[in-house]
C-alpha cells in the first residue's frame, strides 16, 4: 500500500550527520553541532520555518587504516550510513524538507537511499569542486569521500554498492555535477564514456549562474523525479570560504553558488538538501559557519517565497505533476532516460566538452 505524503512547504526538518570516517581526516563530525551554534535553526526560524531538530546520529570519526588503503574505514563508513538511512526516511515522510548538515559526503547515499523509500526516480544536483568519481582501483588515497559519485551510480566498493539492494542509487543521466573543477584522469575518462550531466566551474560562469542551474534541472529531469541537492562547502572558491579540508583557488564564487543554491531550492520537487565538508577545525573564528548558514537561509529563504500550498502526493498521481510514492522495498522501476549519451554541459552547447 502506497504512503500518502503531504508537502508541508513551512517545515524543515533538520538531520546531523556528524561524521569523517569517509575523509582525509578529523574535524568534520564536529560540522552539526558548530553550525546550529552559529544560529542555524534561528536563522530558517526568522524566515518564517516550522524547524523540527531531529538531532545527530552517533559520532563516527576518520580514523587511519593503512590496512585498506584503497577504500579506507569502510566499515564505519557504512555504519554512519545505516545510523542515517533510517532517519531520512522518518524525515521525507512527514513531508516536511529534510535538511541534512553532513561531515563528510558520503552520507549522500543515505540520503538517497532515504528518499527512495517512497520514491521510484531520485535526481541529485551534486555540487562539488571534485567529481568523486574514483574508485577503489583508481583512487591515489583510498579517501571513501572521493568515491561517491560512483558508489551512488552503482561502481565502486561492493560493501557501499550493495547499501542499495538494487542498484544504482541514481542513474546516471540523473546525476549533474555542478561546479567541478578538480578532476584526476581516471575521473576525465569516466566523463567521456558515462552519460553524467558536468558543469564544470568556468561554464558555469560563462553562463551566469542562473542559467546553468536551470539547465542542470532540466538536463537531470528535474521536473520528473524527486530532486535532491547535494553541496559539497569546498565548491566555493577559497577566495571567499577555507574552512574545509580541501580550499582552492578560482572555481565558484560564493554569490555564484548563492545565485545557483537559490534556483535549485525553488525547485516544486526537491525533497532534501544535504550541506556537507565544512570542518570547524579549520574555522578558528566562526567566520566560515556563519557563511554556510546564510548560504542555507538564502535558498530557502528564496524556497519559501516560491512556495504554492501543500500537495499531496501518492501512487495514485501521474505524469508529471508528482513522483509515485511507494512501498518499503526497493524498487527496480526506473523512469526512462531522455538521453544516455556521455554529457558534459556548457553555455554554448548542451553536449560540447567544457570549451576543450
């Protein structure tokens, strides 16, 4: 029997995922807490929010692991993701928008995993200065963070393909990376033969920001599937944000990100957005959590001024107007793919590499 869900476009509820275990390194399981101390909760309040604070789940930290150094603490990676998993689904069926403050972005296949407990079709808009596209056999650090992308489209270490009984998580078309900047050549070689929507940081800002954005949703079927928005803090340029463990130069500036956050929270069918990587060790004096929390208030800020009243949405809607809710299990039902051709996005023509 399918669930019912009704959107409740005033409530957010909030997730901690405090954990590194999937990281180079510590620090970033501390992100929850700093970020709700930096006034999170008051800020989406002052908006005009409904926040219900579900809390964190246990604290799982980056610790060495010389003994697989191709996939590095895998088994505490896994665990944060079965501590997670659960509490996203308890979030999307309220119908409330979770909102899931991360460590590291592994955590991004529980919060799939969690969305895809009602729904059939899943697109995530990944924004990220890294693809995260190795895997084991390719990585130069076994760093679980920088596998990701792969494991949620179905390659990678079995222990993280298999956390969904049928994968992949998301199929590839329905996966943007918005922001890349940072690719290895194993990565590059992935993007010429699997059909994952990139927008790489200098299109994006030949484009303009808005623009791209709403190109990503309409090349990932943004309007057909449930949409979750994924940000990765070190996809701001390190002119304007540090507190992270892997700051670069050039890149997306801050109000660029702003500017896209704010196109992809307005979206009718988003269903959860996940901020992970910002490391409050490497934030001495709170200046960066208060960046990441106006970042946040400013695309739901501009989500709730978008917001029509609340829908209802189960198995018996169609089309295009809602997803198909349903039951517990997995579901192999995928919706068909518009184009399965390796894409890379740019301003001057959907399908041309990068301006290379």
């Amino acid at each position: 029997m399918a669930v019912r869900i009704v959107r409740q476009p005033k409530q957010i509820v909030l997730l901690g995922a405090p954990t590194s275990a999937a990281a180079l390194g510590a620090g970033h399981e501390k992100a929850p807490q700093a970020l709700r101390a930096a006034g999170l909760v008051e800020r989406l309040q002052s908006l005009g929010y409904s926040v219900t604070d579900m809390g964190d789940d246990p604290v799982t930290m980056y610790q060495p692991d010389e003994e697989s150094p191709r996939a590095r603490n895998l088994p505490w990676v896994v665990k944060a993701l079965e501590a997670l998993k659960p509490r996203v689904e308890a979030a999307v069926k309220t119908g409330g928008l979770p909102l899931i403050v991360s460590g590291d972005c592994s955590s991004a296949l529980a919060v799939i995993a969690g969305v895809r407990r009602y729904y059939r079709g899943a697109s995530i808009m990944y924004m990220d200065r890294d693809a995260d596209l190795n895997i084991p056999a390719t990585s130069p650090s076994g760093c679980v963070d920088g596998m990701v992308v792969s494991h949620l489209t179905g390659r990678g270490a079995a222990e993280m393909v298999r956390f969904w009984g049928e994968p992949p998580l998301v199929r590839d078309p329905d996966v943007a990376l918005f922001g890349v900047d940072r690719l290895d050549p194993p990565e590059e070689e992935m993007l010429s033969r699997f059909p994952i929507r990139t927008f790489r940081a200098n299109d994006i800002q030949r484009m303009g920001a808005v623009a791209a954005a709403e190109m990503a949703v309409e090349r990932i079927h943004g309007g057909k599937n449930e949409l979750v928005v994924h940000l990765d803090v070190d996809v701001i340029a390190s002119e304007d944000f540090q507190a992270t463990d892997l700051p670069g130069a050039g890149g997306l500036r801050l109000e660029e990100v702003r500017r896209a956050l704010e196109v992809f929270a307005k979206q009718e069918r988003l269903v959860a957005f996940e901020v992970a990587a910002y490391n409050p060790e490497r934030d001495s004096d709170g200046r960066g959590a208060r960046i990441v929390v106006d970042l946040i208030a400013a695309a739901l800020g501009a989500r709730l001024q978008s917001q029509a009243e609340p829908a209802t949405v189960g198995a018996e809607t169609s089309g295009t107007s809602a997803a198909a809710a349903i039951p517990a299990e997995p579901s192999a039902s995928e919706p068909p793919a518009t184009d399965d051709s390796p894409a890379t996005d740019s301003p001057e023509q959907a399908t041309s590499a990068s301006g290379e």
